[in-house]
C-alpha cells in the first residue's frame, strides 16, 4: 500500500472545498441578482391586495345620540341625553369619565356628531349648545387611563328649534378669534338656521318653496352654500351669501335621508331611502356652478342614516339601520361591509382603521380594518375616473398637492404614454441612421475605415446618459426654440447637397472612383453635409419669413394652436437617439457581419451589385438580428432616465405633438422616489412602475437573445 | 417618353446598380460620425475654453458704459434685433452677471489695459479697476459706472489683468485655473470653484463598487462556466444575467432605496445604532448603499467578460494540468484564473466606466448636491461608509438645472462634463486595448 502525500489530501480537500463554495456562491449570487425582481414584485404586491377587517367583541353601553371617535382607537367618547358625555377606554369598555357640564340634562336633541367631532345640543331649558370633545394626551404616554377628555362648550343661548339637522364650525374669519358654529333645523315652516358668532346668536329661516319637505341639509364648508335634499328626492344647492337663492338641483330618485362630506369638503355624499348612495360636486364654470352625479356606489340594505368620512384619505362610513359600510369615493370600491342589526349611530377613526356602531338598546359594535392602499384598484392605474373638481373621468397622474386632503391621481396612463412618445421619437431618429450605417459599415466600407468605425461606436455606447441629457436640456433645446425651422428644413437641404454631389461624383475618372471611392463614401459625404447644414443656415430664415411669417412659434400657435415648449418631445428624440444610435449599430452590425461569405459571393457571381447583394441577400438573412438590435434599442430607450428628466419638462401630459414635454415610468420614479413615504400607496406604485420597466425592458432583452442565438445557430450551417 | 426622359448610362447605372443606396447608407454612417465627433468636441471647446481669460472691453451705450467680456452674439431674429451679451460680473453691485445689449447700441469698444477680473470668494467675480491697492489688508475696487467697493484681501482668489497679459501670462492662469477646479472645493453653491469632492465621491464609489463586483461577478462566472452542469437551465440563467444589464437604471435604483436604505439599512440603525434614532444612520442614503447598488447594475458585465476569458482559455492548458495530476480548484487557480485575468480586468474596467457614468440610482441611494464632509478622512474610523457624498455625473444634473443661476454656471458644467466624459472614454479605452490584447494572445498563441 502506498501512502498518500499529505499535500495531495490537502488539494484534495481544498478542492472539495472550493467546489462547494463555488458552487454554492455561484448559485448564491445569481439567486440574489435574480431576486431583485421578487424583492421589487413583493413591494408592489400589497397594492392588489384588498382590505382586511376584524370584528372586535362588542360592549353593552346605555342608549346613545352619536359616538365621537378618538384617532387611536383606544378611547372612545358617547353622546347620553341623560347623563352627558360619558368617555370609556376600549376594548375592555372601562368607565373612564363623564363629563356632566354644559347644558342641563336630559338634553331634548342632540345633532350626530360630525367627522370632526362636532355637535350641537338643545337641552332641557331650549338653550343651544355647540360642543367638541378633546382628548389631552401626555406626549409618549400610549395608556388611555391617562389621558383627560374635555368638552369645549360654546353657545348656550335661548334658541326655538324644532328638529336639529346638521352643525358646521367654521373657522374665525376676520378679527373674530373664536370659530362661529351654524346649525340647521328644519320645522313645519321649512329650513331654518342659526348662527353663533362672537356670544351672539342669530337666528334666519328660508323660504324657498321648494325647500318645503327638506328632510336632510348641510352647510358647505366656506358657510357660502347649502346643499338640501327633500322627501320628494331632489338636492338642492343654494348660494347663501346675502339673501338665500336656490342655485340649481339635481333629481336623486328617491328620499333623501342623509347628507355627508368626503375629506376636503368638496365631494358631497347623498343617501336615500332605499340605500340608494351617490357622490355629487358642484364646479365653478366661469359665474355659475356645474352640479354633477359624479360617483355610484353599490346600495345599501335600508335607508340610510348618516356618513362619517375619515380625516386622512378619502374613504367614508355610510349607515343604515342594519348595514355598516366603508366606502373609497375615488376607487367606488367597498373596504367593509357588515350587517349589525338595529344600527341607530356610527363612527370612523380619524385614520379609518376602527369603525363603531351602536343599537338602540346600547350594544357598542365595533371592528377594525386593515386597508392600507384603498385609493388603488385596476381601474385607477389603467382607467378613466372621475376625480374631485373635473369635470368628466381623465387619466391624471399628480401623486400630490398642496393640501393634505389632495385627492391622490395616481394614473399610470400618462406616464406609460409619455414613455411610448419618447420612445417612438427617439427610434424615429435613430433608426434610419443607426441601421444604415452599419450596412454600410458592414458591406461597403474599406477595412481600414471599420476598424476605426466599429469601436469609436463601441466608446460612444458607454456615454453617459447625464452628459447627453445635459447638452438635450441645456444647449439642444434652446437652439431648437431659436431655430427649429433650421433643423426641420436640414434634411432636405442635406439630400439636396447629395444631389450636388452625386453628378460631380460621377463625372470623375473610373479609376479615381474605384480607387478613392470605393469604401470611403462615407468621407466623401462629410463636406456634402456641411455644404447642406451651410444652406440650410443660409436660407432658412428667408423661408421661414416668406412661408411662415417670420417666426415658426408664432405660426404654429396661431394657425394650428399648437404650443411649444422649449424642452420637448424633438429635444428627447434627438438626445436619446443617440444614446440608441451606438447600440442599434452595435448589434445590428455584428449580425450583418456575420452573414456567411457564401451567400453574398453567390450573388455577386450571378452578377448583382454590391448594393443588390447587401440589399436582397445579406438584409433579409440579418433580419432577425436587425430585429433584436431594434429590440435591445427599445430596452434601453424605454428604461433611459437621465436624458429625459433633463430634457422634457417632466409634464404627465397626454398629447402626440412633437412640441410638447412629457413625463416617462423612469423619470417619474426619480422625480418621485426620494419624496415617496415608505411603504405608503404612491411608494408602492412607484414599485409597480419599476417592476412594469423590469419586465418589459427583460421582455424584450430576452426576446432579442432568443433570436440572436437562433440566428447564430443558423449560420453555423453555412 | 424614353427620349424625353434621357438618363445619360452613368446615371442610370449609379441609380439601377445601387451605387445611390451605397452613398445615402454612407451618409448615414457620416451623420452619426459628425455628431459624435461634434458633440465630444462642442463639449471640449466650451469647457476648455472657459478658463482661458479673455479680453475685457468697455464699450458705450445709451444705458451708459459697460465692462465686461462678450459671451455671446445673436443675430437678428424676426422682430428682434442683433444682441451682444455682456458678462459684466460685479453681482452684489449689478444683480446680475449678464447683460444683453442691441448690437446698433454699441459705440467706441475699447480695452482697457489697467481693467481687471477679480475673482472672489463671495458673489462671483468682480471686472472693474483697482482704485487703492496700497493697503494690506483691503483691495478698494472700482466698477465702470463708478462704484466702489472694499473687500477684505482674504476673500480674493485672484486677480486677472487679462488685457494687459500675454499668452504666456494667460496660459498661468489658465493653469491655474485648471488646478484650482481639479483640486478646489466648490464656492457659490457648487457655481464656482472646484469640483474636488466630486471626483473624490465618484472615485470612492467606483472603488468601493469594484470591491464589491470583483468577487461576485468572478464567482458566478466561474459557477457558469467551469462547475456548474451545462444544460437548459444554465443557458436560461446565462440569459438571464446577461439581460439584467439592460435593465433601465433607475429600476436598480429603487430597488436599492427600497432594499439596502430601507430594509437592510432600517434593520442595522435598529440593531446598532437604536440611540441615534429617529435620525438614521444606515436607513438613508450612502456612499456604501450607492456602491452595492451600483455592484448590482454592474455585475452581468463583470459576469459576461469573465465567462468569455474563461472560455477562451485553451484546453490543452486544462488538459496538461489536469494531466500532472492537479486538482480542479489548483488547475482554475493556477492556470485559468491567470489566463482569463485580462478578461476579469477588461470586465471590471467596464464596469467602472459604467458604475462612473451612472447618476439616476444614485440620486435615490445617497448621492448630495453638496456634501459637508468626504467618506473618507481624518476621524475615526476613517471610512464612513454611512456618508453621502457628491458625484460629478450629479453635479451636472444638479448645477446644470436646479441651480438658480444657470447661465453663470453653464460653463462650470461644460467643464465638470468634459472631465466625466474623459474619465468614461479613457476607461472605455482601456477595456478595448485590454480586450484586443487578450484576443490577440490567444488568437496567436501555438496551442
């Protein structure tokens, strides 16, 4: 037996060694690149995902006249005619305070609360209270035992009431400090309201006839107008300032039994008898208000009581005596549905995760909903809706304004349009240049010439993308808005210089031509190409004065009102053309190149041309090369982010002109990304549009390798 | 008709046998040359043209005298007349650097010789005369309409009599110039001055990112190549790895924002650095989470070039080792591994030259208009790979189009562009000879 030298163990296992650590890294690292994919996928994924809700155990409380729900959930404060009002923490439904002062117990009415928390009180001596509970929270301190509730009463003036409607606080205006409440009645005579401003009560009724059955009505959010529904289902709109006037109506169908905003004040909520639920607006068009049905939501078992609407997106709560629903005015989508049987009064949390709803013996139901990106449905991202303010549904994308009760238009229409555009104007310019010249470069030109062509092209592919889009945006576009005539009228100057050149190319010597001629073209046409950039230079300002009046903008406004913006859909075309024009070539000349020899000394034997040769045999055989070169050029045109943040105006508009910006799915994500809460809708979105580029620009990469290797394959029979 | 139409043979051969065709693909080709040859040079000239001093002229309007170099000249245009813009500096004075005045406007140009540019730390330049030089610690200015100005003599950068210099005088400030924008830090939000920190950012990136891709990309290759069995699913995932590189940027970018800033990076602030919280530490951008973002981007490079070197070893070199009895790992290690080492370089060159040129992912991952300290100093621990840093490919987005003076900084642009643009090509440049030197080696080796 002989022995193994120590050292060939050693290799042996350091061998071993190392083919498990290779193949486990090599397996490692590829997962890891590939997992980019499932990483971007998994943010995205929660978009689709539709809300959850939870039922929490449900309280015995006395009979209540409205709930005010607290922001976190925990505390909760209910309106008693007879004993105030009575704060309990939950979900354990501990007794944490009753706050007794105020009007004198039992109260004869009392308003349902507002989304804000606002009420209105007619106690027992008919004096007019206006209330809003507030919580004092020690910062940090997370143990609702802790915190104080306080009532702040305003009001509590003598006041004949005879059923209270609505209240609205209105913020101080002018030198006041304190907000003035208004709140509405309706009574025998009709629709009434009294105001509290400053300690003093006023009190004004209105007589419009058709006011006469008004069974709901609520204070638009300025105190300037007033919206009233009737028994006999109409919904009124009226303009308050000075004399009460009726602006015009809408036809609801069916009773009207409540009223209710959605954030913002603007959408109006309308319910019916039959759970009938519709979302109105009125837009100001030029003096007079355009009213409009502009949602429908899916009914609701029995008529409708009330709405609450959530303090921080635009979902709301809508009641009926036995149905409990959470709507999305944006989406119409439905986050939550229960049945509770004898609901009398319900509440939303200000961030709509907890929903309550008590009976009119006092059961206090509640649940808790998990819905994090509500705004979101197919329909959003692809479709037309119809947003808060606009007139018909529009594909808008404008992920954020200036207030916080902004109705989010996340549109992906705009943005996939505005890559397409860009896309398109760049391939416009860069493929006729791109591919000819690798035919030429491939078939005709000398040796000496390709060795020098093929790697400049090479360099040029790596430039980067922040110089181009530099030189688009900082120099190109300025020239173009000075000169656009020149550019649009260069071509025609260029092949007008051609056909200057070409006869006196051709009345050369032959053996000039063969020998000097054949494979430099291409230097040939350099002068040929200043001569016709200078003629351009030259005459086209006496063009652009005889056919177009002297400026080319103005024309182009005036005769076919078309804008222009400096920073347009040319500029981007141009600069991303180029960035293209290297890879097309690139590729598309390697597939060229490699057409057998075969092929095209047959032809030549037959007796084509070069040129037929190149056209008739070498192209169709290249084809599908040709093909993936155009594909790999797309990839990179769609996914190019640095040239088109720099040389559009970033504008999520929808129009072909070639004048006018636009804003691409990779702009956007660098536009929007570093301002994206984490984890919140639009930072989710922007991980739909990055998977959306993956896959495409993947798509096409991986089609384009198909082929090539297929065309590869081919060729090898030769 | 044949006769009315009369093609003389010449024609009808150049049209027929597609000499026609021939020249219009040329012209193709030649019109993508010229543009890039005009756009690498229309960057160089006006780059390099901005640090030569040029002469100051004052001259006479209607509006009163000016004094300032002549930037730029418009002819007439439609309704507007012939313009001259003027850049007459002096911003604390004037409020603004440029002036266009109507060309019929100008009377008795004239170069001073005692006229000077005074470059500052503060508001841009000056271009004036010295009133009072006499005193150490002031320099007492005066501006063409009169003004006067003291400022401290601290606060000068230098001072340029371009009239009065020749060529030799111009060319040391020029020099001097030159130096002071490749070595400088920035003045003027980023307007003036020198783009050191950015080149120092950009290069710490690309270092920090070669770090990380070497190994990767050699790795999965030699996975590939060398170790795994070759079928369907290696070519798919050959494939695969191959498209990622075209896979658009500003998609590695959110995906470096979402996974290393806030996965990654929420996770080490709470294990490591929970006292520093709310501020994070690691869960916002860096210099580190750039460069691993970055690696990522490059990676399919450094994978493709090495699988190509590896590939292109010759078999007789395996089979002779293998042969001697030598294991496969010892065999990779010292016969392949050397021999594919130009391909692995020419990856990793390229990949720089990308991971150098590449701005979008960077502006989510960490990169800054202006950074206040380098990632790398003096303190412990001397490399904060936490830190955000300036990047020259940035610094032209940034200067270029969020500056609110943009036409005072153009030419700073030009520069920094001219810079970055050189660094890609000569990388690019690089990579080919590399490259072309390996085929040729192992095109003529006798094996």
């Amino acid at each position: 037996m002989t022995r193994i030298p120590p050292a060939l163990i050693r290799a042996k296992r350091t061998d071993r060694f190392m083919t498990g650590i290779i193949t486990m890294g090599g397996f490692l690292i590829i997962a890891a690149v590939l997992g980019i994919l499932v990483f971007i996928g998994r943010e995205a994924l929660p978009l689709a995902r539709s809300g959850k809700s939870r039922t929490n155990p449900s309280l015995q409380v006395a009979p209540v006249a409205g709930l005010l729900a607290d922001e976190s959930g925990k505390v909760i404060g209910l309106l008693r005619p007879d004993s105030g009002v009575e704060c309990i923490a939950l979900p354990s439904g501990t007794p944490l305070a009753t706050l007794q002062d105020g009007p004198v117990r039992p109260w004869k009415q009392a308003t349902e609360p507002s989304s804000r928390g606002e009420f209105a009180v007619l106690d027992q001596e008919n004096k007019l209270f206006f209330g809003r509970l507030n919580w004092e929270k020690p910062s940090g301190d997370p143990d609702p035992t802790h915190w104080t509730p306080t009532v702040e009463w305003n009001g509590g003036m003598p006041a004949s009431m005879d059923t209270l409607l609505a209240v609205r606080a209105l913020p101080p205006s002018g030198l006041a400090t304190q907000p003035s409440y208004r709140v509405l009645a309706s009574g025998k005579d009709g629709l009434s309201w009294t105001e509290w401003s400053e300690g003093a009560l006023t009190w004004k009724s209105i007589t419009i006839p058709e006011l006469q059955d008004t069974t709901q009505a609520i204070w638009s959010a300025d105190g300037a107008h007033l919206w009233a529904g009737t028994r006999s289902g109409n919904l009124h709109f009226l303009s308050m300032e000075g004399e009460p006037t009726l602006n015009s109506s809408l036809a609801f169908g069916e009773p009207v039994t409540a009223l209710g905003f959605v954030l913002g004040q603007t959408s109006l909520l309308v319910g019916g008898e039959q759970g009938k639920l519709l979302a109105c607006q009125a837009i100001k068009k030029e003096d007079a208000f355009l009213l409009q049905w502009f949602h429908q939501f899916e009914k609701l078992n029995g008529p409708i009581r009330g709405f609450k609407s959530s303090l921080r997106d635009k979902r709301f709560l809508a009641w009926s005596p036995n149905h409990v629903v959470v709507d999305h005015l944006t989406t119409e989508n439905r986050i939550f549905s229960a049945s509770a049987q004898d609901t009398r009064h319900a509440s939303l949390s200000a961030r709509g995760e907890f929903i309550y709803a008590a009976s009119s013996t006092g059961e206090l139901r509640s649940w808790s909903m998990d819905a994090p990106h509500p705004e979101i449905s197919a329909k959003v991202l692809w479709g037309k809706v119809h947003y808060e303010g606009y007139e018909k549904p529009e594909q808008v994308w404008q992920s954020s304004g200036g207030t916080d009760d902004f109705e989010p238009k996340l549109s992906l229409m705009p943005l996939v349009f505005g890559t397409l555009k860009g896309t398109l104007f760049a391939m416009l310019f860069a493929l006729p240049l791109a591919l000819f010249g690798a035919l030429y470069t491939s078939q005709f030109a000398h040796p000496r010439l390709k060795n020098i062509i093929k790697p400049a092209v090479e360099i040029m592919a790596a430039l980067p993308s922040v110089v181009l889009g530099f030189l688009a945006g900082l120099v190109l576009a300025p020239l173009l808005e000075k000169s656009a005539i020149h550019v649009i009228l260069l071509p025609f100057f260029a092949l007008l210089a051609a056909c200057i050149v070409a006869p006196l190319w051709i009345r050369m010597p032959k053996g000039f031509r063969l020998g000097w001629g054949q494979g430099r073209e291409t230097l040939w046409l350099i002068p040929a190409i200043f001569i016709g950039l200078g003629l351009c230079i030259v005459l086209a300002p006496s063009f652009e004065r005889i056919f177009l009046g002297g400026d080319f903008r103005a024309w182009l406004l005036a005769k076919h009102s078309i804008t222009y913006d400096q920073r347009n859909a040319i500029v981007v075309g141009f600069a991303m053309g180029f960035a293209v024009i290297p890879i097309i070539f690139s590729v598309s000349e390697d597939a060229l190149s490699s057409v057998p020899k075969a092929l095209t000394s047959a032809s030549l034997a037959c007796g084509a041309s070069p040129w037929q040769t190149a056209w008739r045999v070498v192209v169709p055989t290249a084809s599908p090369g040709i093909f993936s070169a155009i594909m790999v050029g797309l990839g990179r045109a769609i996914g190019e982010t640095m040239i088109v943040l720099m040389a559009t105006g970033n504008t999520p508009l929808m129009d072909w002109s070639p004048f006018n910006g636009m804003r691409t799915l990779a702009a956007n994500i660098a536009v929007e990304a570093p301002e994206a809460p984490v984890h919140g809708t639009l930072y989710r979105v922007l991980f739909l549009t990055a998977l959306l580029l993956f896959a495409l620009t993947f798509l096409l990469n991986t089609g384009a390798e198909v082929i090539r290797q297929h065309l590869r394959k081919r060729y090898e029979t030769f | 008709m044949t006769e009315t139409l009369n093609i003389p043979p010449r024609w009808r051969a150049f049209i027929r046998r597609g000499s026609a065709m021939v020249w219009l693909s040329g012209a193709a080709l030649a019109l993508s040359l010229l543009m890039m040859v005009g756009l690498v040079g229309y960057i160089a000239a006006k780059g390099l043209g901005f640090f030569w001093p040029s002469s100051i002229v004052q001259v006479q309007t209607s509006e009163g005298p000016i004094l300032g170099e002549i930037s730029a000249q418009e002819k007439a245009h439609g309704t507007d007349p012939a313009k001259t813009q003027f850049r007459v500096c002096n911003r604390d004075l004037f409020g603004q650097d440029y002036r266009w005045v109507p060309s019929a406007d100008i009377q008795d140009p004239q170069r001073p010789a005692d006229a000077v540019l005074v470059e500052r730390l503060e508001n841009g330049p000056f271009i004036g005369f010295i009133q009072d030089g006499s005193s150490g610690e002031t320099l007492v200015l005066r501006a063409v309409d009169g003004q006067t100005l003291e400022i401290p003599r601290k606060h000068i950068v230098r001072i340029v009599p371009s009239n009065a210099l020749g060529v030799f005088g111009k060319s040391r400030v020029y020099a001097s110039r030159l130096w002071e924008f490749v070595a400088g830090d920035p003045r003027e939000s980023n307007t003036e001055g020198g783009v050191f920190p950015a080149i120092f950012g950009t290069v710490m990136m690309v270092l920090l990112m070669s770090i990380a891709v070497v190994p990767l990309g050699v790795v999965a290759a030699l996975f590939l190549r060398e170790y795994a069995r070759q079928g369907w699913v290696i070519r798919a995932l050959r494939i695969a790895v191959n498209n990622l590189a075209g896979v658009p940027s500003i998609v590695f970018g959110i995906f470096g924002l979402g996974f290393f800033i806030y996965t990654v990076g929420g996770t080490l602030d709470q294990i490591f650095f929970s006292q520093k919280l709310p501020t994070p530490t690691f869960g916002t951008g860096g210099i580190l989470w750039a460069s691993l973002t970055l690696a990522l981007l490059t990676v399919p490079v450094v994978i493709v070039s090495t699988e190509e070197a590896l590939s292109a070893v010759p078999r007789s070199q395996r089979e002779a080792s293998l042969a001697l009895g030598a294991t496969k790992w010892q065999t990779i290690w010292n016969v392949v591994l050397p021999g594919a080492l130009p391909g692995i370089l020419t990856g990793l060159v390229l990949a720089m030259a990308r991971g150098a040129g590449e701005v979008a992912p960077l502006m989510l991952t960490g990169v800054v208009k202006l950074a206040p300290s380098m990632p790398l100093d003096a303190s412990f621990p001397f490399l904060h790979l936490d830190r955000k840093f300036m990047h020259l490919g940035f610094h032209i987005y940034d200067v270029g189009f969020q500056s609110p003076n943009s036409e005072a900084a153009k030419p700073m642009v030009f520069m920094t562009t001219l810079l970055l643009l050189l660094i890609v090509l000569l990388l690019n440049l690089a990579a080919l000879r590399l490259r072309s030197r390996l085929r040729a080696r192992v095109g003529g080796s006798s094996f």
